[in-house]
C-alpha cells in the first residue's frame, strides 16, 4: 500500500527550478497588480467548498535506488483554506486518512484492520521532520495551496511580475509559512505552476497544475469555475513525484465530521494514538 511504500523526506532542497524566460525584473504596476490579485481572488473564492474522487500515484526511488510506483483511490474534500480529507484505499475500503482542520493535521493508517494508528500534530508546532513522519510526506496545507484554490492578499504584499512565457504573469505572495509563487495564464487567472519556498528561499514544493474541468454544483446562472484535473508534485529531496488526478470536482455542502479527528478516530475505531509533538525519548549513552 502506498503507506508502507512513500519515502522519508531527506531535508535537502529540490534542485529544480521555474522555467527560464520572461524579465523579471520589473514588476507591474502597483494599479496592475491590484487588478491581477482582484481577478485571481474572484475565482479562488468562489471554491468554498471542493469534494472530487481522486487518485494518487506515487513513482520515483526508493532509499536503495529501486524504482517506486505504487497508486491508490479514494476522495478528496476540501473547506479553504484548512481543513481537508484525503481517503485512499483500495477495493472500496478507506485505507488511510490524510486530514487537516484549523488546528490540527493527522493521517490515519488502517492497512492492518486489527491494529489502526493514528498520527496527529499541530500546526502551530509543525516541522519538516514531523511530516517526514507521515507516510504522505507533505503538509496538508502545502497541499491545498498546491491546488491553486486559496486567496491572495489584497494588502499590496502580493507582486506581480511577467511570467516565464508569453501570456502568464508570475505572483509573489506569503503562504503559511514562507512564500508561494505562482504563475497564472492571463486570461483565466488559473495557475500553470506553484512553488512553496521557505522562510530562506528554499524550495520547498513544486506542482504543475493542467487538465482544467469544470466543477458542478454551481448556483444556476453562475459564471463557469474550473480547477485543475491533474496536479504534479515534486517535494524536497525526494527523487520523484505525487501524481494527483480528480474526477467530478463538486462544490457542495460537506459534513464537519470529515475535518473532526476525534469523531474520526470513534468511527474507524482506531487502536493507538501517535502525538507528533510529544518529545520522543533519546537513548542513552
């Protein structure tokens, strides 16, 4: 299962970088800029809400150098800007568990149903070593930033900048922690590319956004909204890449339990409980 299979993070940076092109070196006018973020604001808003089915691949080397592909399906809901639920498994039965609200991050492992565990930490007192626990190694919030769904400030702190090809405008704005920058075509304002760089300018996510679908679930009369269908996503220090695909993306009404670990933990009857952090005992000398 993709829970035994993903890789520890190693904390070395990605070595790849955004596509070469583009002068950079003026950015757009500060009336310009306001107008771009308006219009990418326009459209991310309107995702309050995100359920699709979803399929996870997972394909690069393993610590020995073996190739590593392993895939598993499941859904996705999303409630911007924190709180998401990612179900894989396989046959028809929820496996694992990736989550997140505005508090907390957990993943759930059930791959053996006489011994469920479960892993949680705190946003606030999140680390790379602590995702590196996870056997999905990213943060949930890098993930829904990584969809492309998520607002930009409106404060002025946004910059904007012309993109690494004709048409697209590269964007700079503060994320969770460190910054994230985008690159939207111009005349969607949909993002192509977003990376997440830390607080010293290292990498530390990279995705490709592509496959643009609409989403059902619209208000009659209401303009058409897309998100991207497949994301790609290269993480630091890891020599591959998580495929995302979603089908029948869906703005609906989803029920708090999805977002609640306690109530979750009830209901797939877990048997251990991890703290991410709790300080873990050293041996001694």
């Amino acid at each position: 299962m993709l829970a035994c299979l993903v890789l520890a993070i190693l904390p070395a940076g990605c070595g790849s970088s955004p596509k070469s092109g583009g002068d950079h070196s003026q950015p757009a006018p500060l009336a310009d800029a306001a107008a771009v973020v308006k219009a990418y604001n326009a459209r991310t808003s309107r995702v309050t809400s995100l359920w699709a089915r979803a399929s996870v691949v997972l394909e690069g080397e393993d610590a020995e150098g073996r190739d590593l592909r392993e895939r598993a399906e499941g859904h996705l809901q999303i409630v911007p800007p924190s709180d998401v639920a990612l179900t894989l498994g396989k046959l028809g039965e929820t496996n694992l568990y990736f989550g997140s609200n505005d508090t907390v991050y957990w993943w759930f492992d059930m791959i053996d149903p006489d011994f469920k565990v479960a892993s949680f930490g705190r946003h606030r007192l999140v680390t790379p070593e602590k995702i590196d626990r996870l056997d999905l190694p990213i943060d949930p919030l890098d993930l829904i930033e990584a969809l492309g769904i998520t607002t930009l400030p409106d404060d002025g702190s946004t910059k904007v900048a012309p993109g690494p090809e004709a048409g697209t405008l590269m964007l700079a704005a503060p994320a969770h922690r460190g910054t994230r920058r985008i690159t939207i075509d111009r005349e969607h304002s949909e993002p192509g590319r977003i990376e997440l760089l830390d607080d010293d300018g290292q990498t530390l996510l990279e995705a490709d956004l592509s496959r643009y679908r609409l989403i059902a679930g619209l208000d009659p009369g209401e303009a058409p909204l897309r998100i991207p269908e497949r994301v790609n996503v290269r993480l630091a220090g890891f020599d591959g890449e998580i495929r995302l695909s979603f089908y029948e993306p869906t703005r609906r009404e989803i029920k708090p339990v999805a977002f609640d670990p306690a109530k979750l933990a009830d209901v797939y009857g877990i048997d251990a409980l991890e703290d991410l952090d709790m300080p873990t005992e050293r041996p001694g000398p």
